[in-house]
C-alpha cells in the first residue's frame, strides 16, 4: 500500500491539474494568418500562436498588423474572429461571446474545427499527381473531352430557389444549351448561352403533376453538337419549413458576415445534402479571408471528396 501511495498522489495531481485547465479554457484556435503571438499566465514570454491551440482565461494574444484569428467558444461552440491589430486578455475577448449556454451552431462549428486543426501542411512537390488532386490542377484534357464537365453532384437539394448551374468550357461548343426536365424524362425549360453558367427560378417552373415533388433533372450540352452534353444533375427545391427554421436560427447566432460564420454553414448545407449551397458558403469565406491557406484547404478537401477538385481554380477567388 505504502508503495502505491505516491502512484495514487501523482494520478489525482495530474487529475486536478486537467480539470483545472480545462475549466479555465476560453477558446481553441480554428486558423490564423500574420504574426499572433501567446503570453501564458505568470510568463514574461511571448510564443507563436497555432492552429489547434487551447486559450484560458488569464492568457494574453497579440495580433500584428493585416493578422486574422479565429476562434471557437470552448464554453459555448460560438465562433469569434479578430481581425484588428493589438493586445488582448482572453478574459475579454470571451465578453464579446453571448453569454447562451446552447449554441445551435456548435455540432457544426465542432466539424469545422476538427477539419481546420486536422489538415496537415503538404510539400506541393513530394508527390505531384497527389497534389494535382488536393489543389484542384485542372487535367486539360477534360476541356476538350467527349462531356461537358456540371459543377454539381448527382443529386442535390437547394433552399433557394434562383440556384446558379455552373459548368467547365468545352473547346468543342459553340455556345451552350441548358434544358430541364422532369422526372419522366419531358423538357419543361430550355435556355441558351454562350457563358459557362446560368440561373434558373426553382420557383417559377411548372411542375406540372409533379408540383408536391419538385426534382427536375438539369443536362448541359454544346449548342453545335448534341453529342457533347453533361452527366444528368438531379435539383430538389427543397421548400421545408423546418429547415428553413434551422437556418434562420443558425445564422441569427452571426451578428455580423464572417468567413468562418459561412465554413460554418457550409458544413450545415453539406450535412443536409446541399452541394452547391455549400460550394456558395466556401467561396464567400474565401472572398472575405483570400489569404487564408487553412480555409482554401478545407474547400479542396470538400471538392476531392466529391470528385470535383478540378473545379477549384475556375470556382473561387484564389
């Protein structure tokens, strides 16, 4: 017994010492960019700051000049970012959280944190076809191949009703034709255009019978060769008033446009099958974070999973 004794003192020291940090846990980190720098408590010295990094309430930050920080709310799963340069107790930076204790953005806000502190940095020459896949390289075959190239999955919900079809040139069309169908084959809307996209009104096409199961099926093809046409893309205007409500409430937790308040609903749009509202979500967060290398990995990874990496040069702002 008398042997044990130190084992047993050791185990309840690192216990308290656990519980006692993770109490006075304020925020992880969910990205930086710039020079941010950590002062620990009772410490003298300042250290970089990084990706994954926990922050407790008698810790200060300093952030540089042009740097960005963001953080999730340990307590809560809110988001917080700082974009002003200066010093900062994290003690007061925790303030500007609403003091909610349920947060209906945390389970996605959790996913975007895991993805964030999860992506490892890779050497853009230790495997070059790998990276052609994780960067969005574009196989230049694929302008000139045999189909046109639809920025959509196979099937896809939207919440909105103007939704935007998007598509690679083909160096074999003169112009496109975009035709929608219903679900038993029939053109219900035709449209031309010499762009590589094109909005259609969810809202305004006859459903005809179909109208309590509004599905159309979108296909793509050459204006001079009806042989050159897309994959189908099956579009679900999804009119749920319970969905609806749980974007309303997930983004009146925002106060204010946020990159990492869009990444946020990105990974609510992806977890209810909404590609492309999701695809819209990364791109805004890149517009307003363009430097962010994190937040332009995490879209490279959403369009790999989906087997679209080649979008990413042609689809947001890099």
């Amino acid at each position: 017994m008398r042997k044990s004794l130190p084992i047993i003192l050791t185990t309840l020291m690192l216990f308290v010492t656990f519980i006692t940090n993770a109490q006075g846990e304020l925020f992880k980190v969910m990205a930086t960019k710039g020079i941010i720098v950590l002062k620990k408590a009772a410490s003298a010295e300042w250290k970089p700051l990084f990706t994954g990094t926990r922050l407790h309430k008698e810790e200060q930050i300093k952030v540089s000049e042009k740097g960005y920080l963001g953080l999730i709310h340990a307590p809560t799963g809110k988001t917080l970012e700082v974009k002003t340069p200066g010093t900062y107790n994290i003690s007061d930076l925790a303030t500007k959280v609403t003091s909610n204790k349920v947060s209906f953005s945390e389970k996605y806000s959790k996913y975007v944190y895991a993805e964030l502190t999860s992506a490892e940095a890779e050497d853009p020459n230790a495997n070059h076809k790998k990276n052609m896949k994780v960067t969005g390289s574009v196989d230049r075959g694929l302008l000139n191949s045999d189909f046109i190239r639809v920025f959509a999955t196979g099937n896809s919900d939207v919440l909105n009703s103007n939704t935007t079809i998007r598509w690679m040139k083909n160096a074999g069309a003169e112009g496109y034709v975009v035709e929608v169908f219903n679900m038993v084959d029939e053109v219900i809307q035709k449209n031309e255009t010499v762009d590589t996209s094109i909005t259609i009104d969810l809202a305004k096409i006859n459903y005809g019978e179909f109208a309590d199961d509004k599905r159309v099926i979108i296909k793509v093809s050459a204006k001079n060769n009806k042989k050159l046409i897309s994959h189908s893309k099956t579009i679900v205007f999804n009119e749920s008033k319970e969905l609806a409500t749980e974007l309303a409430n997930l983004e009146g937790e925002f106060s204010e446009e946020s990159s990492l308040g869009y990444l946020i609903k990105a990974s609510f749009y992806e977890q209810k099958n909404m590609f492309l509202e999701a695809a819209n979500c990364y791109e805004k967060a890149i517009i307003l974070e363009p430097n962010s290398e994190k937040y332009k990995s995490m879209f490279r990874n959403f369009l790999v999973k989906y087997e679209l990496p080649e979008f990413y040069p042609y689809y947001t702002v890099d």
